[in-house]
C-alpha cells in the first residue's frame, strides 16, 4: 500500500515514517525542504537510531519526496491514489495544506476513485484531524463534499515521541527515543480495514489524548520552566536536580488525580505510566535544550492548554493545583531572545501581572488570575 506523508522532517521520518514502513508502506513524503526532498529521492531510504543503549539502526526504504511548492500537482495526483495520509507538520501548517488535500480529494471523484481513505493528523494538539478537515472542506465544491463525507475519514490522534535536538551529517538521519504510541479514534475512520501494526485504536480518543497532554507535555514542560529559573540550559541536567525533579512529581500528581477522576484511570496502572514519562525525560541518550522544550511560551499558556487546562478543571472539581500554579507563575520568567514569544512575553509583563496573565490565558475567573498573579510576583522577587 502506499502512504502520502505531510512533513518531512524529525517526526515525519522518525516516527510517522517508521511505523508506515514497518507495515509495509511506500510513502510519498511531502514538505518544501528542498534538501530533505532530493535526498529522499536520490537515495529511497533514510536510517532511524534509536536514542539508547546500543544506538539500534533501523532503515526505511520506499520513499520518495514531493516538494509541494514546486510540484503542487504531483501531489495532487498522488493522493488521487494513495491508500492513507498523514501528516506531521505542526498545527499551525495544518490550513496551509488544507488546499492541496482538498484538491486531492477533489481529484479522486473526478477519478470515481471510491476507496475509503483517511486523513490522519499526527500533531501536538486536540482535534488536529478534524480541525484538518474543517480546513479542507473550506475549498471543497458541494458535490464534492458530499463525495467526502462518504469516502473520506479525518480520525483524530494522539502521538508521543521525543525527537530530541540533533545534528547529523546526513541529513536524513534522525534519533528518537525508543518509547512510541500513536492511538487513532476509530470511530471516525472512513476505513478501519487499514489498521497499522504498532498503532492503538480507541472508541474514544479525548481520555488518552489528555493523558498524554496532562502529562507528557506538561512535564516536560514544568522541567524545562522549572530548571530554566534554577539556572540550567538542558534537560537532562535540571532533571538531575532534586528541585526539579520533586515540582515534576508534584505537577504529575496534580494532573494524575484529575485524570483518573475525569476517565476513571485506574490509579496503580497511571502511576506506572507516570513513572515511565519520568524515566523518559531522565534517559541520557537524549539531549535537549531547555529553550526548545519552553519556547513559544505564550501559546503554552493558553486557555486549554497544558497548564491552565488543568488548572481549571482541578479547581472546578475541588482538587489541588498549587504546583501547576506555581509552574505556570515560572513560564513568564522564561527570557530567551531568541524566542519571539519570550520576547514579546517579557515586554508584556513590564504591566501589571494580573493584566498580563488575563491576555495571555484568556481566565475569566478572577480568583485564578490574582493566584497566578500573585505566584508571579513571588518568583521575580526570588
């Protein structure tokens, strides 16, 4: 079968690209780098090292590129015939794609190419693959919307994988971690025949896509704000500090006892993937810089986002929050001019913190905003 892959880079080929091969995939990678797309076509192949002991090379071969800015057409009529997309190009691409999927889809009817077909987006976010298709029915004639409706399926998922910061010679080579899960909702695939070996499917994807945002992300985050205040440039040195690694633990359990009492978790079982994100942000074959993992601070403040999201619906349901508050008081701290958010976050917060932190999580609930207020003060007099 054949795949038409979004986003050729470290998550596309490192993860998405992967696992598609490993099910026996040729896939058309699609992205406008043009290095990363003539590589992919002289060679057909790119090799994966898995970041542990051992360093594991895995190769995927059957691939090509697509350079969507020079050959928008090929794209076109490649997904007029593919069996399954993906993509992996961060939410905000996601509406400037839409157009060329569209076209595709469009492409199909007028080949009366009725096989079922999904669209999945594999990004860091709620929703992406319906947020996809919202996107994509914008450009789509009646006719052949109805044509989607029927034939085309936009699944949402939730993906995990931690591609740390690199630099290879080739440049196609690409490290993650060994740890991976890609859960799809099945309940709105077009085409539940084509299910992939090493993916999850789920009746219901908003408990697992929450687990994975509640802990994953928001720690990894509370490691990085956290060791960032302490002084450190890495994660894996702040992780190594008994401070960080006791606010991570405590910011883990806040989100833990909301998500078992939300989804009904059992209590023993999250712990033990909560234990396992722990180890993962510990592992020393994965190097990360502490700007990358905090960087566009302002959107990780947002209202339904991995701290104040959290922090709402503990407080709705009568549960603990302190040490989210406390985490998410250190994200206006975070000063790297490289970063524009940052930047334009420490100009922000030259006004009063209450104001700042109404614009930055869009709170309406005044007990919360003077709390993070308050909380910021108390970390820029440290």
């Amino acid at each position: 079968m054949k795949a038409v892959h979004f986003g050729a880079g470290n998550i596309g080929r490192g993860f998405i690209g992967e696992t598609l091969a490993a099910n026996d995939f040729s896939i058309d990678f699609v992205d406008v780098n043009e290095k990363i797309i003539d590589e992919l076509n002289k060679r057909h192949e790119y090799t994966i090292e898995l970041a542990a002991a051992g360093q594991e090379k895995i190769t995927v071969k059957n691939v090509k590129g697509i350079n969507n800015g020079k050959e928008p057409d090929q794209v076109v009529a490649e997904i007029a015939q593919t069996d399954l997309i993906t993509t992996a190009i961060g939410p905000k691409i996601l509406p400037l794609i839409a157009p060329l999927i569209a076209q595709g889809i469009a492409e199909r009817k007028n080949q009366d190419n009725k096989q079922k077909i999904d669209v999945i987006a594999c990004e860091n976010m709620i929703g992406g693959s319906q947020l996809l298709k919202t996107e994509v029915y914008k450009h789509l004639k009646t006719d052949v919307k109805n044509f989607a409706d029927e034939y085309v399926g936009f699944p949402n998922a939730a993906v995990d994988r931690i591609v740390p910061l690199q630099s290879h010679e080739d440049p196609l080579m690409v490290s993650v971690e060994p740890f991976k899960e890609w859960i799809v909702d099945e309940s709105q695939m077009a085409n539940p025949a084509i299910k992939l070996d090493g993916v999850g499917y789920a009746p219901d994807l908003e408990p697992y896509i929450e687990r994975k945002l509640f802990s994953v992300n928001t720690g990894h985050a509370t490691v990085a704000y956290t060791g960032k205040t302490l002084g450190y440039d890495s994660i894996n040195e702040a992780i190594q500090d008994k401070q960080v690694l006791d606010q991570l633990k405590g910011v883990l359990k806040e989100t833990g006892d909301l998500l078992i009492a939300k989804w009904n978790f059992d209590r023993t079982e999250h712990e033990k993937y909560q234990e396992k994100i722990i180890n993962r942000f510990k592992n020393p074959y994965i190097s990360d810089t502490i700007a990358r993992v905090g960087r566009t601070p302002i959107r990780k403040l947002g209202y339904n986002e991995r701290f104040i999201r959290p922090i709402r619906e503990a407080k709705a349901r009568g549960f603990g929050y302190s040490k989210l508050l406390e985490t998410a008081a250190k994200i206006y701290q975070f000063n790297v001019p490289s970063d524009e958010e940052s930047r334009k976050l420490q100009q922000m917060i030259q006004v009063k913190f209450a104001e700042v932190v109404q614009k930055t999580t869009n709170l309406k609930d005044s007990d919360l905003i003077n709390a993070l207020a308050g909380k910021i003060s108390e970390e820029f007099k440290k």
